[in-house]
C-alpha cells in the first residue's frame, strides 16, 4: 500500500465528519427559524410597521434572538424594524466596544444606556445575597424608557422555553402560584409591549448556535457566580429530570399551552360554586382520574397557518 492509499480512509473519514457537521449546523439553523418563527406568529408578536426594541445583554439568548430575527425580517410577510438596545450597567470590567463594534458590523442600528444600577444593587443588596431580583427591576424600568423615547412599539427580550419551565416552578415552589413566562405581556405601566420570540426554543440549542456563530460573548460579572440562586437550583433540577426522561421539559412546556381551568382550584378562573349536574356529557368531564398517557406529541398547538420559516 503506497502512502498515498494509506490516507485515503483517514481523508474519508474526515469528509464524513465534516459533512455531517455541515448537515447538523443546517438542522440546527432551520429548527431555530422554524420555531421563532412558529411563536411569533402563535402570539402574533411582530405586526406591520412594528419597531421592535431588541435588548442586548451579551449573552447567547439576545445574541441569538437578534441573529435569527435579522434572518427573518428578509422572508417575513411583512415589514418592521430591528434597533438593539444594550443597557450598560457599569460593572467593573465591562467591555464597552464589544456590543458596539458587534452591532456595526451587522448593520444594526442600536443604541447604549449608560446608568450605574450595579452600584445601586451592590449598595443595596447584602454581599451573598441575590442580586437578580433587584436587577432586573431596575433594568425593565430603564428598559421601558428607552422603548418610549425610541419610539418603539415592541420589546423584545431573549427568554427561552427554559427559562420559562424555571420561572413556572420557581413561582410554583417558593412563590404558591401557577404563573409562568408568557411569551406576550402588556408591560407593567401598561405603555409597551413585550414578547419573547424564543419561547419554544430550548437553551442547549442557543448554546450550539452560539458556538457555531462565534457570538462575542460577554458574561455577567454581577450574578454569574451566585451558586445557590433559587433559579440555579431548579435549572439543575431540571436537567436530571431530562436526563432520567428525554423530551419531559417539552411535555412540561406543551403543558402550559394546554389549561383545563375546570380541572385546578381558582375560584377566579371557574366558576365551581354554580357548577351544576346537566345530564350533558363534558368532554373533559372526570377524566382527570383516568389513566393518562405519559409524555407528549412534542407538538405545539398552532394558531394560524401564516409561516415565517
């Protein structure tokens, strides 16, 4: 066998490697599409002539929501505006250029809010406490001014379908409620509104495009280290539960899109005091104490056929 001959299954091999590769990142990328798209649509969160405020942070989740929405916008059925907004919050060591210089060169038109809250929350929060809560109420203030001198009609914020499995369950455990995320909100002030277009998309899958886009990552130098957050210790719990049970976070998403009210205890929701026998056969009925397949379709309901994908 000539040298040559030789290299030619390790030449083979790599060819296969590299092809799958490729075949994986286009998985991965129409998957992405699919489902950003598929949410926007569900909620109806970007209409004609919408301005849609994007909030950077640096992270994976806003740099991948603004990526896909920069790829949407060219095939969507419809026109609107991207401008990014990053709020500066002066933590020691905060790369200023990296966003900027990022946004440039993608032809994003954006703008930075400079106001010191980690000054704020670092005289304000006992040092080994959790800043988070402190934090984000300070930034969706700062957040839902900017939105109105911008004069933008929408907000869009990179929460995934993760963190809003965390979010239910943190309310859930330590909160006494079933409250969640949802992917569409009136604001606070009841002045803006916000949408969260990855609502179906999955954390890992971020972290992949992440890697594959090189995103120039910065990482939060405020809460990063904060181990024993609440929120850590359900996201671990979570991820041994999809480790025991594959595809279960996804049954658990697809469970908050699919509400029985008649089947919970809120008063508010239902009206148990003048429920009645009606000699009428419910479709829902008692069938709570029936057996109940486990795991799901994987489906989402859908509400129009409109796609964006």
């Amino acid at each position: 066998m000539t040298p040559t001959e030789a290299l030619l299954p390790q030449a083979a091999a790599t060819y296969r490697a590299a092809h799958k590769a490729e075949f994986e990142d286009n998985k991965l990328s129409k998957r992405l599409h699919r489902l950003i798209g598929q949410a926007i649509v569900d909620f109806n969160m970007i209409e004609q002539g919408d301005r849609v405020m994007v909030c950077m942070s640096g992270g994976k989740d806003s740099y991948g929501l603004l990526d896909i929405l920069l790829s949407l916008r060219q095939r969507a059925p419809i026109d609107f505006e991207l401008i990014a907004v990053n709020l500066d919050q002066k933590q020691p060591g905060f790369p200023e250029q990296v966003l900027p210089d990022y946004l440039k060169s993608r032809g994003v038109p954006f703008h930075i809010e400079e106001q010191d809250t980690y000054s704020i929350v670092k005289s304000i929060i006992p040092e080994g406490k959790t800043t988070c809560g402190l934090c984000s109420r300070l930034r969706r203030g700062i957040l839902y001014r900017v939105a109105g001198e911008l004069g933008a009609t929408k907000i869009a914020l990179g929460h995934h379908r993760d963190d809003i499995l965390e979010t239910f369950f943190l309310n859930l455990f330590f909160g006494g409620k079933l409250k969640g995320m949802p992917p569409k909100l009136v604001s606070d002030d009841g002045r803006h509104v916000v949408i969260r277009p990855l609502a179906y998309v999955e954390e890992a899958d971020l972290q992949r495009w992440a890697e594959l886009r090189a995103f120039p990552l910065i990482p939060c130098t405020l809460c990063g280290s904060q181990e024993n957050a609440q929120r850590k210790q359900v996201k671990a719990m979570l991820r041994q539960w999809e480790r025991e049970s594959p595809g279960r976070a996804q049954t658990m998403f697809n469970a908050l899109t699919q509400v029985v009210p008649s089947h919970l205890a809120d008063r508010g929701l239902f009206d148990f005091a003048r429920l009645r026998a009606t000699g009428v056969p419910d479709p829902l009925g008692d069938i709570a104490f029936d057996a109940e397949p486990c795991g799901g379709s994987g489906e989402l309901p859908r509400a129009q056929s409109v796609q964006w994908f």
